[in-house]
C-alpha cells in the first residue's frame, strides 16, 4: 500500500469517527410508488430507469433524502444497494422523486450539497480516486457536470457558480488542495496544504483546517484563497453546520464535546461537557423546546440520542428502536429522527419520524420498503460541512 492510500485511508477513518452516522450513507430508490408515508415494508419495487431527473418544488421545512434500495447485505444490517435515488421529503411527509440511477460495482452517488435555497443538489459519483460532481437543478430536473481528479471532498459554492473542492493535488501526491471548480469547468486552486473537511461560511469565505497544524482552523477567501482568519481550536476539532448566523457547530477534543465557534474571531463556547454512561462523545446538537439532545457516539459504531442534563446525559427511549436513531431536525417540542443500520447486524426499520421526547410518541413521515435504506438525509437551508 502506498503512503498515499494509507494518508487517505487515515483521513477517510478520522472523518468517519467525527461524523459517526450523521445520515452520511450512499443511496438509493427505485419508485416514488413506495415513498408514500405508512406504505407497507414489505412493497414490491418497481423498476428503476438507468437515470432519470424530475423537476420539483420545494416547500419551506423541506428534506432531501438518498435512499437505496437492494438486496439485504450479509453484515452491519443494511442492503447492497442496486439503484438510487434522490427524494425529496415534505414537512409532512409527501415524497417526490427527483433523480434516480441504477448502481453497478458498487459505483453509486453520494449526496455532498444542497443549496440554502432549496434550488441545488450536489451529487458525486467516484471511481478510482476521481469524481463526477453533478449539480442537479430541482427546479427544472437538469443537471451539470463537473469532473474533478483526484476527489475527497465537495460543497456548493454559495456564489452559485459552481463547487467548492478538496482534493490531492496529484496521483501520488499526499498533498491536498482547496479548489473552486465553476459550471463551465475553470479550475482555480485557492490554497495547497489544507486538511479534512470543507464548510461554505459567509460573503465568500470557506472554513478548513491547516494540514501541517491539525488543531489550527483556517478561514479562506473563496476569491483570493487568501486565509482571513487563522484560529486555534479546543483541541482537534470538526465543524458540524452552521448553529446559527455567526456560529459553527463544531465537536472538538479527546472526549468530543461540542462547541459553539465564530469562525471570524476564533472565540469558542462550550455547549456540552458531561457524559453519560456508554456517552462516546457528541455529534450533533438541538434544541426541542428548552431542552438540548445530542447526537450521541456509542460503541463500535453504535450512535443514538441523549438528552442533556444537568451533570449528565440520558439515552433517550425511542421505542421498538432497532439499531442507530439519527437526530435530523428538531421542530417545536418534537425531533425529526430517522431509523439506521448498526453494527450489530440488526435490519432496522427505514422510517423517518417526528419524535416526541417527553410522551415518546412517534408519527411516521416517510416509511421505506423492506429491502430500502436511508443514505444522507439533509434539512433544507441548513448549512452542513463537506463529507468524504
């Protein structure tokens, strides 16, 4: 094995350690027929185009969802996935299907973006290290095309002219680089030496990391590649999203703990601290009501959600759960959550739900197909960082 694939195979571990089951899953479906809410889980699926795109209106409150659909893999509970497609979901549960592709050896899409307005998906498709980097126009159903060597990662550029890019800067080389790649296919390099993940920030900016310091943050002009702020973090840390207009969520340290960051100034507040029995560390944080959950890490790949207390956190019940319990959303009083895969091989139940933590009701929005499963599910507006 080369010392880059044993760079990218580390990098790819760390990012995955971070981002333990924040929805990040390739995809895929083949009908909207069996995305309807309380469908039966034993539905016959339909057959699925080669690719094809449909143009849809997205209402505020909106998700955008990969699923895939296959045959039951033989460990870790999920399926092999033999066609994809990208659904978009209503508040209330209503799908339509917008993009669909059938998948051979194992070469599926994975959903990197969606544009804070609604009107953008950023697909990739990789092979052999390179990538296809497909922005798809939900409005209209048309889709753009960018090839991109050498591929980790990819965010929409909130310029809407294209994609913000991490990649190796060469076949051998263990260098990465930050890049934007516009809709025509002009390439400019904005900085060598970065690290890991990318987040779109505000008026033109990009958050990444320093590779030769892992603990120093770097805001990057997306114009220039000039750094405009160089911060170090509470340990190592890993953005999340946006938490609100000026702070990034970010989970950072040994124990994962959550932060609150100003990216412009560095200035760092501390969200979680305690943790409770089998409490790995935090993923993700919201609020429902006056109370804070958290996206707990479990053992061996196992996450869930905690509520917050006052020295501690509690395993929030979610009854006839089986394996991970995803925090998506959190509207009012209630948790939009979805159902996954565990490493413990159990076969979930492929349900996206409101969730009430304090009765425990649970109403389903949308209910997959026996042999369907989630992939990424992202809430419409909501800024997230990149994932390889």
């Amino acid at each position: 094995m080369t010392d880059r694939q044993l760079f990218a195979g580390a990098t790819r571990l760390l990012s995955m350690k971070l981002t333990l089951l924040r929805g990040v899953l390739a995809a895929a479906l083949g009908s909207a027929a069996l995305l309807v809410p309380g469908s039966p889980a034993d539905a016959a699926p339909a057959p699925v185009a080669p690719t094809t795109t449909v143009a849809a209106t997205v209402t505020p409150g909106s998700y955008l969802a990969v699923v895939e659909q296959g045959p039951d893999a033989k460990d870790f509970g999920g399926i092999i996935a033999r066609s994809q497609s990208l659904v978009l979901v209503s508040p209330t549960g209503q799908t339509q299907t917008l993009y669909t592709r059938r998948v051979r050896h194992y070469n599926g899409f994975s959903l990197m973006d969606w544009s804070a307005d609604g009107a953008t998906a950023l697909l990739a498709m990789q092979r052999h290290g390179d990538a296809k980097l497909v922005g798809l126009d939900l409005a209209t159903g048309a889709t753009r095309v960018l090839k991109v060597p050498h591929f980790l990662s990819a965010v929409l550029d909130p310029a809407g002219t294209g994609a913000i890019v991490t990649a190796f800067k060469g076949p051998r080389s263990d260098e990465q680089v930050l890049e934007t790649v516009s809709w025509s296919g002009v390439v400019t390099l904005l900085r060598s030496g970065i690290n890991g993940t990318v987040m779109a920030g505000h008026d033109g900016t990009v958050l990444t990391s320093d590779r030769d310091h892992a603990r120093v943050q770097l805001l990057v002009s997306t114009s220039t590649g000039a750094v405009l702020n160089r911060f170090r973090g509470q340990g190592y840390c890993a953005p999340v999203r946006w938490w609100d207009a000026t702070r990034v969520l970010e989970t950072c340290g040994n124990r994962y703990d959550l932060y609150l960051v100003d990216p412009t100034t560095g200035h760092a507040d501390q969200l979680t601290d305690d943790h409770g029995r089998g409490d790995g560390g935090h993923l993700d944080a919201r609020y429902a009501g006056q109370n804070l959950y958290v996206q707990v890490a479990g053992a061996c790949g196992y996450t869930y959600v905690a509520k917050v207390t006052r020295h501690s956190t509690r395993h929030l019940d979610v009854p006839g759960a089986v394996g991970n319990v995803v925090m998506v959303n959190a509207v009012g009083y209630d948790l939009v959550i979805e159902h996954a895969a565990s490493c413990d091989g159990d076969r979930p139940r492929s349900v996206l739900s409101l969730f009430d933590p304090v009765s425990h009701d649970e109403t389903p929005l949308l209910r997959l197909g026996r042999h369907q499963d989630f992939g990424r599910i992202l809430l419409l507006g909501e800024v997230r960082v990149s994932s390889y």
